[in-house]
C-alpha cells in the first residue's frame, strides 16, 4: 500500500470509529460500572455467618426458602486487569421481598434460615462467587410511591487503590425492571451492565448469574 492511501485510510478509519484523538490505552478502556443507591438495609447488626452461601446459615437445620441460585463474577480496574483480594459485600432481599434489617417496613415474612448477607474476597485472578436465593421484588409503598423494586442484589466492593463502587445487580427479563425508579438513573447506555442473563451451572443444573464488576483506579 502507498503512503498516501495507508495516510488516508487511517483518516477514514479514524472518522468512522470517532476514535482518532484518543491514545491506545484509552482506546482499550472499559467503562466502570455504573454507581446505584446504597439503600437503606446494609446489614448492621454483626452476623456470625457472612460465607459465601446465603441460603443456609451454619448449624441450622434447613436451608433458606426461595429458589437457589450461584452469582459469579469478576472485578476487574478499567484495562481489564483483575482485582485481586477486593472485599466484595453482597446484601438482599430473603425470597419474599423482606430484609433482615429493623428498618425495613416490609410486612412481607422474615426467613430465619436465610443468611441475606456475605463478606467476600477475590482471588488472584479476581474472580468471586456465592450461592444464594433469587431475591424478591418488594413495594415502596412505604415511600408513598406505587413502584416496586425489581429483583435485585446489592453489592458493594472495595480495595485500597480503588474507587469504591456500590451497585445493584438485576435479573434479565424481570418484567420490573422497566418501572423501576433505581435502574432508570444508571446511564441508558450502561445499563445492561447491571443486567444479568440467567445460564445453567454445568455442574449443579442451578441457575447461574456471571456479574463482572469494572472498578476505577484512584
Ligand atoms: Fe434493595
């Protein structure tokens, strides 16, 4: 190729993409996923068991009510480098819509059996995981407003060296998810971020939920 083709080539390509000025690394940056509302039911009280399955707490006789699920992911900066030893804090919802928390004016049933909270850490490769059940949709009707939130699981990740992030993650084709005030405020364009589709676990045949996490570097 001629130089002056390759030099207008270059041009073209960078016209196309809207890319031209930016420098490589950039270029290959993801978006960090998009903030949502903390909320009012982060577990306070401490709990004697935080592992990573929800739906049983140790030394009870049955496990949760509800529809077990595994959520997994990874956390990774910005470049897609993973975060390793990021303390990942996941809180919900029990099966019918109730938080284990006394501020919750939700008359629906508390379930003593499910744990609703885990404390956990990524690996090297920044990759955690937790076994849980799929969280219900609860009014707000204790807010005056006739919305529901839609399925949902907080999360809250934090590692020194990088900006905490607090989100949500929803359950793809939850029908709530269209009226649902919190998802409305993350931008249109990274929204589906947040939005998980539902895969089979090969090896258990449960419900499998991939949530990455893209964090930004202090
Ligand atoms: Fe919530």
């Amino acid at each position: 190729m001629k130089e002056i083709s390759r030099r207008k080539l270059t041009k073209k390509v960078a016209i196309v993409t809207g890319v031209g000025l930016l420098s490589p690394g950039l270029l290959m940056a993801a978006p960090v996923t998009p903030a949502q509302v903390e909320g009012p039911f982060h577990p306070i009280d401490a709990q004697g068991d935080t592992d990573l399955d929800l739906s049983y707490i140790a030394g009870h006789i049955k496990p949760a009510t509800g529809e077990v699920i595994l959520v997994r992911g990874r956390v990774l900066d910005t470049q897609g480098q993973p975060v390793a030893n990021a303390l990942v804090d996941v809180w919900q919802a029990n099966h019918h819509g109730r938080y284990s928390h006394p501020e919750d004016p939700n008359t629906a049933p508390l379930d003593p059996d499910f744990q609703g909270w885990g404390l956990l850490r990524t690996d090297a490769q920044g990759r955690y995981a937790f076994k849980t059940i799929r969280p219900g949709a609860y009014p707000l009707s204790f807010l005056g407003d006739q919305r529901w939130r839609c399925r949902h699981i907080h999360f809250k990740v934090t590692q020194p060296g990088y900006d905490e992030l607090i989100t949500q993650m929803y359950f793809q084709g939850d029908p709530l998810i269209a009226q649902d005030l919190e998802v409305a405020k993350a931008p249109p364009e990274l929204r589906h971020l947040l939005i998980v589709k539902q895969h089979a676990d090969q090896a258990t045949g449960l419900p499998l939920f991939d949530f990455d996490l893209t964090l930004a570097i202090a």
